[in-house]
C-alpha cells in the first residue's frame, strides 16, 4: 500500500473538517465522564463518549470528604481517559470538576492528583459558574428556550433562569442526589423535608410559573426515560422529551414511594442510578410544586455543552443549531450540498406565492428538511422513505423539539415514497397532528418535483421556479431547460397541484 493509499484510508470521508477533534473530561460528584468532540462548532457532534460511575460526592455532607474507594475508581477512570485522548491526538482539551470536588476537605488533594494523571490544570467550577454554564448548555440546545433550567448532579442542584441568549444569575443548593441521599441518612421522610425547607428560598423558583423547566443531570434524565418507556413514548430520543407538569408531579410521587425495583421497566435505568431515582424524583416535585411550571423538559445537554458554547466566537454562538446540523448532515451525506441551499430559495419562492400560510417556525424546519432532503440517497431505492425517517427521526439534532422532528422526518419520507402513508409506522403518526401531515405532504410533493426537475444536480433550480400565477401551479422550464419536460415530471406537478387546489402547468418555452 502506497503512502498517499494510507493517508487516504486514515482520513474519514464521513467526518467534517473542523480542525483537530477537541475533549472536555467531566468530573462530577457522581461520574466522571470523557467527551471527544468532532470539532468545536455550533452543532458539535460526540465522536467517542464514556462515563463512569464513581460516586465522589457519596459521603461529602456528612464526613466531608471524598470516599477513599470513590477517589481510586475516578483516579483509575482519569489514567484510562488520558490515554484515550492521546490516542486521538487531542490538543484543545477541558478538564471541569464540580460540587464534590469544591466542597470536599480533601478535594485539593484529589484534584492534584488527577490534574497528574490529565497533565491538565482542572477548573473547578464555582457553584456560580456551574449553574452558568449549564444554563448555556440549554441556550445551546434549544431554540429561543424561555424558562428554567435546573441541573440536578450528585452534589448540588443549580437553577437558573433562561430567555432566549439571555440568563439571570443562578443559585446553587446542596440538594444532588447523592448529597441528598448522604444528608437524610437515607430516609426519604428526612429527605422530604430537606427539599421542601431548601426550595422554599430559592427566590428564583417563582419566574417559573407557566413556563418551561429544562431538566439537566444524569438521573433526571434516566427518571424521564423510565417515563417514557412507562408510557410507550413513540420516540426514543431524550433531548426534547416533554412531561406535562401535572403528570410529571404524580410520576415523581410513584417513584419515591414504592420500590424503584417495582417499577415497570426498571431494566431501563443503569443499575448504579436506581437508588438514587426516588432522591431526583422528591427534587422534581416539590420544584414542580413551587415553581409552577408549564412542562418539564428534558435537555440532553448541560455543562460540558455550555463549556464549548461559550467557546464559541459570537457570530457561531448566533446560529441557528438546528439548520447548523442539517447543513453538516448535507455536506456529509447529499449528493450535491449545493443542491440542498438551492431547495431552500426554490421552495420560498414556492411558499411565497401559494396562498398557503406558513409559521416562522414552519418556515424554520421547511429550510431545515431542503437541507437533510438527500441524505438517505446511497440506500435502494425501496427503503431510501424508511431509511431518512428513521435517521431524522433519531439524529442527535439539538433546537427542536419531538413535533418538529416529527415534520423533518414526515417531509423526507413523503419525498421519497409519494404521498401515500401506507408505509408510514403508526407510532410516528401519533406524534403528528393534522397540520403537521398535511405541511409535510405539500413540502414532500415540491421535493419530489425539484429532484426530478433537477436529477439532483445543482445549478438547475434556479432557473426552473416553482409558482402559484393566476390560479395556476406553474413549473417554468425556460431555455435549454425546457428540454425536462416530460410524463412524468408533469405527474408529480400534478400530484402537488391537487394538494393545494391549483391547476398544474409546465411552461417550456
């Protein structure tokens, strides 16, 4: 093998080049976690991802220190990460620590140790920074979120409250799950009223009311994917998940009150975390109880994602995740990256003429589905429809929401097996509403005619609008562009003309 073969066979075609991939190592009072990143960028994607469950923050309440076996395991954790980043080559890389570390007696001593180990100095975060941080890791993962956001660790809980890019400052109490769990001596009775005298001074917990609360932290979320599997949820992806507030009260009241081992679908938590559900689950109601809250969200992303966001020059920090996302998706996976930009002008100009009245946040996924159009074109052609719903359906997109998932999704599938929905799984269906069906049944039948307008090659959808004039859908085909004109291209103008009530007309002059 050639040495030019052997460079090509190491450089990945399925990544980006965002320069030398980046880490952050995330040392928390209950794991210790080792994130690789491709790159830092406003959608940045994990490239490898570990934690272990070291529990540091087990006994800090009450002795004031971290447990001897629990600085062996996260030391041991550290010594493997290191190695793993010199494996990868990584140069940018963050190493954090939270309330266990800052509030041990002999948290220095650990944190001298592991800063050895990393060969990395390691910021350990004040109660302030870490509600910060977490905070912009929400910012991050959600589209204008408006709201609270509460990260529940092992050692404290941070609540802050969010507007758009804005946050106000935040407050930290000692009331993490394993923190908890240590201060009560493992009564639930005791740890009740810790809670309820605890939150009833946090001043911050009275903006909640009628908004959103953006749960962050490990348990939390294993306490919503038991709700979720509890409830036969149609979509398995944890970012976004959304819990009314009434319910997610009388969930969180179940689970502190019976044995975590006699819930339904307890498999689906991580065994280290059962005894620790009932703890995040007493926090959960008496915040809903207090604050008020519209929903409970939960957020897949918290500080370590707040960490490289801040990174961020102002102009990335600015963008749009989600049409970030699905530009990177089009670049990796389209045939023609171009061709994706150009869906997005060729359909505005279709939208703007139709009569069809569109959302700005319509308008928003609409650009975002042009972008991920092409993404399933290497599959056979049977399954390309099956193949884009489910990778939509389940990407690690952040700034959406499950509905809007749901549309991106629908239009993919509708643009590559028709308009009919035999084919169309029952539990995607549950997640849309009549609207949704029928905006992603129109934005499918307009794909189905740019790309065969097109054969997916950029530089033709320009030239080839796509209007609404006098009454009529009309696909104008103008110079040596009139020669597409053909059966079946005037077929699929004809299926999107029905769909909108117009008249279908090629022009080709």
């Amino acid at each position: 093998m050639s040495a030019l073969e052997s460079r090509a066979l190491s450089l990945a075609q399925g990544r980006l080049h965002h320069g030398p991939p980046i880490a952050v190592i995330d040392i928390g009072s209950n794991s210790v976690r080792l994130v690789i990143y491709e790159g830092l960028t406003r959608a940045p994607t994990p490239i490898f991802n570990e934690k272990v469950l070291a529990g540091l923050g087990r006994e800090v309440q009450s002795t004031g220190l971290l447990a001897a076996d629990a600085v062996e395991k996260a030391l041991h954790a550290l010594h493997r990460f290191r190695a793993l980043c010199d494996i990868g080559s990584i140069t940018r890389l963050w190493c954090v620590a939270t309330a266990a570390c800052r509030d041990a007696a002999n948290g220095p001593e650990f944190i001298a140790a592991a800063e050895r180990i990393c060969r990395k100095r390691i910021d350990v975060l004040s109660g302030k920074r870490e509600a910060q941080y977490s905070a912009l890791g929400v910012i991050s993962g959600f589209y204008r979120p408006d709201g609270l956001v509460g990260d529940l660790g092992g050692g404290s809980l941070e609540l802050v409250d969010v507007h758009g890019q804005n946050l106000r400052s935040g407050v930290t109490v000692p009331l993490g799950s394993l923190a908890l769990q240590d201060l009560s001596e493992m009564s639930l009775k005791k740890a009740d009223k810790i809670v309820r005298k605890t939150l009833s001074k946090a001043a911050v917990l009275k903006r909640g009311e009628g908004r959103s609360f953006y749960a962050v932290g490990g348990t939390w979320r294993a306490l919503a994917r038991l709700h979720m599997w509890q409830t036969g949820y149609p979509l398995h992806v944890m970012h976004g998940y959304v819990i009314p507030a009434r319910e997610a009260m009388e969930f969180s009241r179940l689970v502190h009150r019976v044995n975590p081992e006699m819930l339904s679908r307890i498999e689906m938590v991580n065994e280290a975390r059962r005894p620790l559900l009932a703890y995040a689950a007493l926090v959960l109601e008496h915040l809903v109880r207090i604050a008020r809250p519209r929903d409970i969200v939960i957020s897949a992303l918290g500080v370590r994602e707040g960490l490289l966001y801040s990174e961020l020059p102002t102009r990335e920090r600015a963008k749009d995740g989600l049409i970030a996302a699905a530009q990177e998706l089009n670049v990796l996976r389209s045939r023609s990256p171009a061709h994706g930009e150009e869906l997005i002008r060729w359909t505005d100009r279709f939208m703007a003429t139709s009569g069809l009245d569109e959302t700005a946040e319509e308008k928003r996924l609409r650009h975002a589905a042009c972008l991920l159009a092409d993404i399933g074109w290497r599959a056979h052609p049977d399954y390309r429809g099956e193949q884009s719903l489910n990778i939509i359906a389940n990407a690690a997109f952040v700034a959406v929401d499950h509905p809007g998932r749901t549309f991106l999704a629908l239009a993919v599938f509708f643009r590559h097996v028709g308009l009919v929905d035999d084919e169309l799984s029952p539990h995607v269906r549950e997640l849309a509403t009549a609207r949704m069906l029928d905006r992603a049944r129109v934005l499918g039948a307009s794909l189905r005619v740019a790309y065969l307008t097109s054969a997916s090659m950029p530089g033709v959808l320009p030239h080839t609008p796509l209007v609404v004039e006098r009454g009529s859908l009309k696909l104008k085909l103008r110079g040596r562009f009139a020669a597409l004109d053909g059966e079946r291209l005037f077929n699929r103008l004809r299926q999107l003309a029905r769909l909108i009530g117009r008249e279908p007309v090629i022009e080709a002059a």
